[in-house]
C-alpha cells in the first residue's frame, strides 16, 4: 500500500507531496515533517557513501522497518523522489523510475507554466499521478 510521495529539488525544497493511505498522521506540522525527512534523507545517504566498500553510484535505495518501507530514487538532476509503503510492496524503485518519466516528466518538466524549482501546482499532473499511483499493482496491497 503506497503511504506519501515527497519530490524534492537538488536543493532540498520541496515541490510536491501527497499521501493516500497514511494510515497515522504525524503529530508536527507538515512543513517541520518535510524538513525531517530531507535531512533524514541527506544523513542516510552520506552514512551509505562512507560505510560502502563498493561504488556507490546506486547508493541509498531503501530502509525497511517492521510498519513501513520508505523508497528513494535520486534522477541524475537531483530531483529526489521518496515514498513511503507498507513492508509488503514489490518493485518500487521500478514504480518510481516510471513515475519519474511517465509523469513527472510529461505533465511537470514540459508544463511551460512551471519553473523549475517551484512547487508544483497543476491539476493536471495531481489528477495524472493520482491514477497512475492508484492503477498500480502496490497501490492496494495491505501487509496483514
């Protein structure tokens, strides 16, 4: 089951977040939330660099805990795209690079009302992602 959506910048801003079966609603306010999770995400990333005896070109890709799975896909731009599933989701790094072409790309980056490093606004992008999130297989599955 697919929790949130964060897309940040190279930067850090964040320019767009949604959520669909959150099923625990954080008690800080949302803008505090965002800047934890960048900074999270910023941490994690540059613990894997340093402990990685390989190439880290993939680098961070996921961490699972025993409720939730968050997924992170950084774009050779620095756009990074995190999502938060339960455990049981498949192939999300897979979802997410489609996510990125299928519809960032499409509806965001060729949008010539959008500027980059902005947050994005369109109805058009929100309805589009909305049913390609929803028609995904990992959007309903439910860890029991």
């Amino acid at each position: 089951m697919i929790n949130n959506l964060y897309i940040f910048d190279k930067y850090g801003n964040l320019l767009y977040y949604d959520e669909w079966n959150r099923p625990k609603k954080g008690e800080i306010k949302q803008e505090e939330e965002q800047k934890l999770m960048y900074g999270m995400l910023i941490s994690i990333k540059s613990f894997v660099n340093r402990l990685s005896p390989t190439d880290t070109r993939e680098g961070f890709l996921y961490y699972k805990t025993n409720k939730y799975a968050l997924h992170y896909l950084e774009t050779p731009s620095g756009l990074k795209f995190v999502m938060n599933t339960d455990v049981a989701a498949m192939n999300v790094r897979e979802f997410l690079q489609q996510l990125y072409g299928k519809v960032w790309v499409e509806y965001v980056v060729r949008d010539p009302l959008w500027e980059p490093g902005t947050e994005v606004t369109s109805s058009l992008f929100k309805s589009k992602l909305d049913d390609f999130v929803k028609q995904s297989p990992i959007f309903g599955i439910r860890n029991i």
